[in-house]
C-alpha cells in the first residue's frame, strides 16, 4: 500500500465532491452545447460579412462518408439541420472533393446543387460561395456555404478569397470546440471507471454523485449531460474554476503518480 | 495604409484595374508580339493534361478532343499508396475538369486533350494522387499540363517541387493556377510552373503579368462561363478558370514554335501580356 496514493484519492475526492456540489447548487441550467452556440456565431457573421441573405456549415460525418447540415441561418433556416448526403453531391460535395471554394451564380442551372433538396426545403438560392473548412494540416472538416449575394448577382473574388481566411479561422476554432468535448468524454470515461474501481472506500458524495449522472438509461446521453456539466463549469465564477483547474491537475497527476495496471490500492 | 488596402485579398490584388504595373519590353522583345506567338495556331497536335477531376470526354463543349487519359486512385496497399488505371472514354466526377478542358480546347481547338482523373472519395489520399497524376504526364511526354489543383501540405513540397523540376527539364509547361484561398500552395508557388489567378475581364487573349511574384499571370476566372459534367454550362469563379485560358495559349504557342523551351514560353508569355508595352531601341 502506498501512502501517497491513498493521500491523492483522499484529494481528488474531496475536490471533485466540493466541485460537483458547487455545480449542483448552481443549478444545471439547460444550455445549447459549446459547439453549436459556436457554428451559430460563425454563420450569423459569415453571413454579415459578406453581404449574404443566408449562410449555412456542412460538417464531415467520416463514418456514414456524408456531409451534415450543423447550422444554417437566414431563410434557409433550421430545417435543414441535421439534413445529410454524400460527398460527392451538391456544390458542398465538390469544394469537400477539392479542397477549393467555388463561387457560382445562377444556381437554378447548377446540377451540383442538389436542386431536389433545395426544392424541399423551399429555398432555391440565386448565388453560392462554398469555402472549405480546412485546418493547417489539409484535413478538411466540413463546408461553410454564404448563398445570395444582396447587392449584387454573385459572389465576387474578395468575397472568396476574405471567406478563405475566415473559414480558416472558423475551422480551427470548430476543431478545437470539438476536441475539448472529447476531452472532455474521455476525462468522463476516466472518472467512471475511477469512481467503478473505487469499491472500498466507503463513499462519498463523489461516487453517488457521478453513480446518479452515469446510471442513466442510455448511456452516451448521460455523458454528454455530464459534458454539459464542463461546459457550464466555465460558465461559473473564478472561484469555480479554479478548484476545477486544480482538480483536473490532481486527476492529471494521480493518472501520473499509478502504474499500469491502473487501480485503486487497498 | 487605408482599410480597403489591408482587407485586399493576396492573390488576386495585382490584377486590379489600378494595381496593374505597366511594363516594358525593350530591344529583341519588343519585336515579340501576340500574332508572332500564336496568331494563326489552333495548338495543333499538342498534347495537353487536364489533372482534375476527371474530363467528359463526349461534352458537346470539347468537339471530340479528348484523346483519353487515367484514372488515378488512392490505395494504401499499393506501392507508393496509388494505383493508375486506363480511362480511354474519361468521364467527370464533378464537372471542375470539364470546365477546364472546355476553356483550353475555345483557345486551343487542335491540342490534344488528356483526362488525368486525381479526385475521389478518399480526403486522405489527396495529395498522393495529386503527384502521382502529375508524375503520369511527366512520363508520358505530355507537353502542357492544367493544373488547377493544389496542395497546402508542407510535407508535399519536396516531392513537388522534384517532379516540376523534372517536368521543366522535359521541356513540359506546367500551370498552376494558385489556391483561392490566399496561404501558400504547391506547386503554384514554384518559378519552374507558370502560376494564374483571375482577373475579372472576358477577353480570353488578354492576360496580364504580375513583376512581383510568385503569382506571374492574371487570366479571366470572375463569372466565366464554363461546361460542366453531364453536358452542362455554369457561370463560375475562382482562380481555377484562369489557369486553363493561360494552358490554351501555350498550346498555341508550342505548335507554331515548337523549338521553344519552357522559360523561352513563359518570356514570350511576358510579352505579350496586356500590360507590356513594346518600346523599340
């Protein structure tokens, strides 16, 4: 038995007890998911930007090999989200197939549009930018579209080349957004099973608390709630984030500190 | 430095109206002029890659002129990760390439036009592709290749830069039509390439030269319209319609002198850009 880790359990578990009350006490206050409040923002200023009437952000889904509506904006709007085809479909399938944004007017005699699609969702767009969402390492994760042009018949080279730096801008704060929310489910998958392995110590608020958001019925919905509680976390006041600051670097050297295979010892 | 200054995009700012630098060609190049380099030429016999998305060989747009071509696919078992298959009756995957052909072959109505097919679905393999395509023409004594394609990938520079080299010393013409999205790409950036981003003027003849470089050319790319797969036409914009105007005249240019070598073209290139004017010493 080491002595030390007995002494960092003891610390990690006081401080993610102290965390989770304070959460709990602030209230789980249903807020939309980083990401989304994210592509929002962009679109809403993509479309400001360059003078667009609607804007719109395809994101690459790699295991079903389709590009899905996120976000759109304008008269577009909403029921496109969620909405998916393949890449080689659409004007967005060509700037994904390329890695180069197009612009191109008179949109109704454009095959790459979808034109039945559009005609569903009730929106048939005179002129289209599409830009690549690229990051520094050439992988592209999705499209940002601006479609109809208000002062003018289409989109012109400026408009193009001021969306390629903005959707660069766009992709790596896209990619970043989603690699904290995987951290964030990886650091969630850590502490259930730390909380599982946990069967001695006689437990704490720690382990009933994350018992309570992981014993759900379906249990990727409980890790995204329990994602949603990170995300609130930096919402809270400095205080807050502070002891989750130093809870993670506690949990960060506790994973130091035990030797493969990783256990509580008793 | 005013607003609009600092907003200006960075390819495309040197072929503005007033951003154009008027040149001057003087002694023997001034005695070089557009009807000297190309007038009377159809491209004649001038094999011509289009490395794209493919090129729709029965477009009404092309008149017949594509020759053939190869498909190029990524496979991650294979040696060097791509694999060529044949494509003698090529088709387009989306229309980008088609769109291409079309420009060369309203300019160059004789050059012989071949379909180097390097898109997929797999992102992954883009880059590969994409030389191996290029290395296809190198080996197969093309003489003027489209390439309105490029790649951002710093990994890549190496090995592009080694095979436009080669092509270079083969007496090939490669253009390059640079990324619309102002950051560095290759094999645009290279001197051994003929690099193009659009103007906004419809003349296909007029281009212009940009004394600073690397984007040496300005050829029409703003609401060109162009064919497209399946027998279409579209009105489209980006540097990649540039390239193919800039392709064209090579092609005029290497069937009336084929003696010319790939810097002796791009000096006749210079001028006869719009923006030099001839002054005799």
């Amino acid at each position: 038995m080491n002595p030390d880790k007995n002494i960092n359990e003891e610390k990690l578990s006081e401080q993610l007890q102290r965390l989770l009350t304070s959460i709990e006490a602030s209230g789980r206050a249903v807020l939309p998911k980083s990401n989304d409040v994210l592509l929002k923002s962009i679109v809403d200023a993509a479309a400001r930007i360059f003078g667009a009437a609607a804007a719109s952000i395809l994101l690459v889904n790699e295991e079903e090999e389709v590009l899905e509506f996120k976000v759109s904006t304008g008269e577009a709007d909403h029921d496109l989200v969620g909405t998916k085809f393949p890449y080689d479909r659409g004007i967005a399938g060509y700037v994904f197939m390329t890695g180069q944004p197009i612009a191109t007017s008179n949109v109704r005699e454009d095959k790459r549009f979808n034109q039945d699609f559009a005609k569903s969702t009730g929106y048939v767009p005179d002129s289209i930018l599409a830009t690549p969402l690229i990051l520094t390492d050439d992988r592209i994760i999705g499209v940002m579209e601006v479609l109809d042009k208000i002062d003018a018949t289409s989109f012109n080279m400026h408009d193009m080349e001021l969306m390629g730096m903005f959707a660069q801008q766009a992709a790596m704060a896209i990619d970043m957004s989603q690699q904290i929310d995987s951290i964030e489910q990886a650091l969630i998958r850590g502490l259930k099973r730390l909380a599982k392995e946990d069967k001695t110590q006689d437990s704490s608020d720690l382990k009933s608390a994350l018992d309570h958001a992981l014993t759900g019925e379906n249990r990727t919905t409980d890790l995204l709630e329990l994602a949603d509680l990170f995300n609130d976390i930096s919402g809270l006041g400095e205080a807050e984030r502070k002891a989750c600051i130093q809870v993670l670097t506690t949990f960060a050297e506790y994973r130091k500190s035990t030797s493969a295979p990783r256990r509580f010892s008793k | 430095m005013t607003e609009e200054e600092t907003l200006r995009p960075a390819w495309s700012q040197h072929f503005t109206p007033d951003a154009i630098q008027e040149l001057l060609a003087h002694g023997p190049f001034a005695k070089i002029t557009p009807d000297w380099a190309w007038g009377g030429s159809t491209g004649k016999g001038i094999r011509v890659a289009v490395v794209d998305s493919g090129v729709e060989y029965d477009h009404p747009a092309l008149e017949g002129c594509v020759q053939g071509g190869v498909v190029v696919e990524y496979d991650a078992k294979a040696k060097d990760n791509y694999r060529i298959k044949a494509d003698e009756k090529p088709l387009d995957v989306s229309g980008h390439g088609t769109a291409c052909a079309g420009i060369i072959h309203s300019i160059a109505p004789e050059a012989e036009i071949y379909s180097v097919r390097v898109l997929g679905r797999n992102m992954g393999g883009r880059a590969i592709q994409f030389a191996a395509g290029l290395d296809w023409t190198i080996e197969n004594d093309m003489q003027v290749v489209n390439l309105s394609l490029s790649t951002s990938l710093e990994e890549f520079f190496g090995l592009f830069h080694d095979l436009t080299d080669q092509a270079y010393f083969k007496n090939m013409n490669l253009i390059s039509a640079v990324n619309n999205i102002p950051e560095p790409s290759y094999p645009s950036l290279y001197s051994s390439v003929i690099s193009v981003a659009a103007h906004d003027g419809h003349d296909p003849f007029t281009y212009y030269y940009n004394p600073n470089p690397p984007v040496e050319f300005g050829a029409p790319g703003i609401d060109v319209e162009v064919a497209w797969n399946k027998g279409q036409y579209l009105v489209c914009t980006g540097n990649s319609f540039a390239a193919p105007h800039i392709t064209g005249i090579t092609a005029l240019i290497r069937a009336k002198h084929p003696e010319l070598t790939p810097f002796q073209i791009k000096t006749v290139l210079l001028a006869c850009a719009a923006n030099t004017k001839r002054q005799s010493k």
